[in-house]
C-alpha cells in the first residue's frame, strides 16, 4: 500500500448494538450477542429438530439477531407502498451509512473548514454476500402450479383449490413494480449512492465471509488510484432467516450447542449473525490536511485463495498464512512471524513492542428518534407477528459475520489517533 488509509467515520447495527458507542460497550463488557431466535425472524417450534439429516428442519436455533429500527420512509424518499418490495438490507444500509458520514462530518454537509469536496468522488463499496431475504417469499409465490396440481390429485375441486393457491399467495409478499430493484444486492450500494446524492464507484462485492473486508480491500483501490476522495465502505447482512438457516444446517457448518468457540479445540461450528457496519475513510494525508478525527489506519491488506483443495468450501491453513503474510509485509512489518500452527500466537520481532490499543468509542449515535410505520422489515411473509413494527435492515457480518468453511478475513488492529504514527493495522482476506 502507498499510502495508510484513515478510518474518519464508523457507523453500525448490531445485535444488541444500535451504534458505535453501544457496540463497544457490549464489547467491554462482554455482552453475548448471540441468543434465541426472535419472533420477529422463524419460529423454531415450526423447523427445529435436533436430527441434523432431517429434511426441511434445521439443528441450530441461536444466532446473533437485530432488533427492530425505527425508519421513516419520507426521510429517505421512499413511498411507503414501496417498503414492501424493499429488502431489509438495502434500508438500513441507508441508516448505517448515514450514521458514518455523520460520524466523519460529511452530512449534513462538510463544514467550510474541512475543505471543498466533490461528491463525485465519494464511492460506496459494500460488501454483501449471496441472495437477499426477498428472493425468498417472492420466488415462493410461483410454486402455485405445484400447490394447485397437488390439490387436484387429492380430488380437491377447482373452486376450493382457488380458494387454497389464493390464501397460501397471501401469505407472501407480492410482485409490484419495484420488487425487481428491491431485491438486488447491487441496490444495496446503488441505494445508499442515490439517497445520499454521491456520485463516485457504487458497487458490492461477494467473497462470502470475507465480503466486509474485500470491500475494503476495494475501496483501498479506488483511493490509492485516486479515483475517489472518500470511501463509504463496509459489511451488510441482514439474511438470517429459515433459509440461511437451512443452507447452513444442511452443508452442515452451525453449532450443534449454539455456541461457536473460534480458534477451540472444542468448537463444533459457526453460529450466524447478522449486522452492518460501515467506514468511512480517506486517504491519511488528506484526513490530516482536512484535520479529521482517525480512529484507526489500515497500512496493510493482504489477500489469497487456496487453490485446488479438496473441496471449494474447505479452509487452507496454508491459504491463511499467506494473507497473512501479505498484510504484513505491505503495512511494512516484515517482522512479524506467522504460523500455521493454530495453537501458537502471532509474535512481533520487538517482542517489547506495545500492543496497540482499541480505537476510542465514538458517542453513542445522536440521531434523532424517526416514527416509526406499520411495517415490519420481516417481510419473508406476512404473519401477524412480522406486521406490528417497521423495523429495517441489520449490519452484515458484524458480531459474528456468517462463517463459512471455506472463506476468512482477519480484522483492523485499530489504533487511537495518538498511536497512528508508530501504530500499524494489516488486514488480510483469504478466500
């Protein structure tokens, strides 16, 4: 890397977490954020089963869940028939993003003092991994062929079997014009560059479990090249449903006990969290010439594959290593020692060296409660429990982003602004 990035603006949804400042406290005070599904996303007395090859059921029942957010659609210039058809991740990404550049001092507009920007060259970069929770409920509808043949050969007659396709289609979203757009992953990005009125590179990218840190990889890029001033960069996942559920319980990677113990020689897998969290950096250089708070820098990111393995979703400890490595090398700590084994710990070449420590907590967000509408952001069906509160989109990969198998990322080491000189934060992605 040239140049270190600075983290100038952090905005994010956690289970348990509504911003910055609540996020950390729960990490100082080791708050689980990982508990019970929610009434608001599947009931599991419907798809639980603790026999893991049991079609359509799932083993797993725990998992890191948003809780509802207040989001008034006028705010954003949304018509509220158009929720509907509006993936969850797409609304909050407006909510999180908004929260970082405010964060940064770039909303409602820069102050003169920060200097002249161009909005043309403020970039969203997002990762978001696989299909969106619209998919779902919207791709469930066209099963009625199946539905009405299935009740035509139990001998059910045409008029009653209407009756049943019709009350089995209410019970799902349905198509209006604007389903197509608020079912796209891209529109994640594309949204927040819209509502936002920024007209840099809008885009997401998906690399599974390392999709947050292969966006910032990304957005490093476009400010290294200088095609963009500023960065909105991050994670979004708000997809922790029945499906993901499923997709998971089947591979089979969830925790059987709920309780995923990373780096254990006990763990017995992953347990799938949703959450957002956003970034917003800059080039160090201008962050200190426009005398912007710097939480953290990244001098360092290093990416790999595995390469021919003995499957596409099966880990590479050698894989690891090597991004690993990389981050290190480009952040200019050359001394540092990697290993593969997964038992030892990393070891600077200073063994005095000091350990950087975890960026200060940024207030908790100030943003003014917003009315909350009659809608729930659940909206993979339309059951009475999801209808009672408007609740949007949650943080991608965020406490415990959805760990697969076969694809890894290791974090910022953040740094407080008084530490940055000296202080270095390699960030590596393995795929």
């Amino acid at each position: 890397m040239d140049a270190p990035l600075a983290i100038i603006g952090i905005g994010c949804l956690f289970p348990k977490a509504d911003g910055p400042g609540a996020y950390w406290a729960n990490i100082k005070n080791k708050v689980d954020g990982i508990g019970p599904v929610p009434p608001t996303h599947w009931n599991p007395v419907d798809y639980f089963d603790a026999d893991p090859k049991r079609p359509d059921f799932t083993y797993a029942q725990r998992g890191g869940f948003l809780e509802p957010v207040p989001f008034n659609p006028a705010e954003w210039g949304i018509a509220p028939n158009d929720l509907e058809a509006t993936d969850t991740s797409q609304l909050l990404a407006l909510v999180a993003a908004q929260m970082a550049l405010k964060d940064a001092g770039l909303l409602p507009s820069p102050p003169a003092a920060a200097g002249e920007y161009d909005k043309r060259k403020i970039s969203v970069i997002l990762g978001v991994t696989g299909t969106l929770e619209m998919v779902v409920p919207l791709g469930a509808r066209l099963g009625h062929p199946i539905w009405r043949k299935a009740l035509k050969d139990a001998g059910v007659s045409d008029t009653i079997a209407d009756a049943v396709v019709q009350r089995i289609s209410e019970g799902y979203v349905g198509w209006q014009e604007n389903s197509f757009p608020g079912l796209l992953g891209n529109v994640v990005a594309g949204r927040v560059a819209n509502r936002l009125d920024l007209g840099g590179t809008n885009c997401v990218v998906d690399a599974a479990c390392a999709s947050s840190l292969s966006a910032l990889h990304l957005a490093g890029m476009e400010l290294q090249t200088g095609r963009a001033d500023v960065v909105v960069t991050g994670g979004v996942d708000t997809f922790n449903d029945i499906f993901m559920y499923m997709c998971f319980s089947k591979t089979p990677a969830l925790s059987p006990t709920g309780d995923a113990k990373p780096f254990d020689a006990a763990g017995d897998g992953t347990i799938l969290g949703e959450g957002l969290g956003v970034l917003v950096l800059k080039r160090l250089a201008d962050a200190e010439r426009d005398g912007d708070r710097v939480y953290a820098l990244v001098k360092g990111i290093g990416t790999s594959s595995d390469g021919k393995g003995n499957a596409v979703y099966a880990p590479s400890a050698a894989g690891q290593v090597e991004a690993l490595r990389a981050a290190y090398q480009q952040a200019g700590d050359v001394g540092r020692r990697v290993t593969s084994n997964p038992g030892a710990r990393w070891a600077p070449s200073n063994p005095k060296s000091a350990t950087p420590k975890p960026p200060p907590a940024p207030p908790a967000s100030s943003r003014p409660p917003l009315r909350s509408t009659t809608r729930s952001c659940r909206r993979r069906s339309r059951s009475p429990s999801r209808s009672l509160v408007w609740r949007p989109a949650r943080p991608r990969s965020t406490s415990t982003p959805n760990a697969g198998p076969g694809c890894r990322a290791t974090g910022i080491h953040g740094v407080p602004a008084s530490a940055r000189s000296d202080s270095v934060g390699p960030i590596s992605i393995a795929y």
